[in-house]
C-alpha cells in the first residue's frame, strides 16, 4: 500500500471510530441495553442455575419502560401507529 492510500484509510477510520463508539456507548453496545450479565446475581436463589424468572427479573422493567415509551396512549398495547411512529423516530424500516 502506497503512503497517499495509507494516509487516507488512516484518516477514515479515525473520522468514523469515534461515532462507532458513541453509537456503542448510546445503544449499551450490541443492543442489550446495558443488560446485567453476571450470574451471581442473576441467581437469587444461589442454587447454581438460572430459572427463566431469574434471567428476566432484574431487565423486566428496562423493557417494561421501553414498550411503554411506544404504547403512547397508554392502554397497554402497541398499536401500528405507535409502532410506526417508534420505528421512524428511531431510523428503523419496517419489515414489509
């Protein structure tokens, strides 16, 4: 690779790192949501499994507040207004 090509990959990556990591950082990376991942206190019992309860347990309410950011009516359902409306504000294309 010629010193020109080198110069422009180098700038490149170093104009677009820093919003790769600032979309990691802003979505909790990978999309968990910043998500506890550590199994002791995972298991509440502290019997050495994780029962599907225990999984979910300390997440339900990040996803209950995230499902009741789109319900915007407040009627504990999502419509296809609210979806649409959650799916545009967010950059998402609906699966046609």
């Amino acid at each position: 690779m010629n010193f020109k090509r080198y110069a422009i990959v180098l700038a490149v990556a170093a104009l677009t790192l820093p919003f790769i990591a600032f979309a990691g950082y802003h979505y909790g990376g990978h999309g968990n949501m910043n998500m506890v991942w550590d199994m002791t206190v995972l298991d509440t019992d502290s019997d050495g499994v994780l029962t599907f309860d225990e999984f979910i347990s300390p997440n339900v309410d990040k996803w209950r507040s995230g499902f009741d950011m789109i319900d915007t009516n407040g009627d504990g359902k999502v419509e296809v207004d609210e979806w649409s409306a959650f799916t545009e504000v967010h950059g998402m294309k609906p699966v046609q």
